[in-house]
C-alpha cells in the first residue's frame, strides 16, 4: 500500500501548479509559501463534518468557501 505522499503527488503537483499560478497572477494570496497551501488544501480535501452536522450540500458550500479564503482569493478581500 502506498504512503499519503506517494498517493498525494499527481494532486500534489497539479494543485502546486493552479496554486502557482493564481499567486502570479495575483488571484491568491502570495505571501504564504505555494507548497504550505498545497497541504492546507489537501487538509480541507479530507476534513468531514460530525456525522449529522451539515447536509452534503452544506458540506460542498463551506469547503469552497474555506478554500477560497485559505487561498486568500481576490473575490474575498
């Protein structure tokens, strides 16, 4: 069985990419280093909520959210 890092690295290099470029282009914040987003996204990507506590519906609404402010996205400042 592979390690969390050996399943990790195709979505690991794509989201450093996306993640890349949106701090060139100044749609995400580019002050917190590109690889310590990654794993803040991967992070969110594997947190569920209390079984009970939010509709899947609710669940997908504050993911984005989250993401768009860890990301530190232009919509949000």
């Amino acid at each position: 069985m592979a390690d969390d890092s050996t399943q990790h690295r195709p979505v690991s290099e794509r989201l450093t990419r996306v993640i890349a470029r949106g701090q060139h282009s100044e749609e995400f914040d580019d002050m917190p280093p590109t690889a310590w987003l990654v794993s803040v996204v991967l992070a969110i990507g594997h947190t569920l909520p209390d079984p009970g506590s939010m509709s899947e519906a609710e669940t997908t609404r504050a993911r984005h959210t989250t993401l768009l402010r860890a990301l530190g996205h232009q919509s949000l400042r």
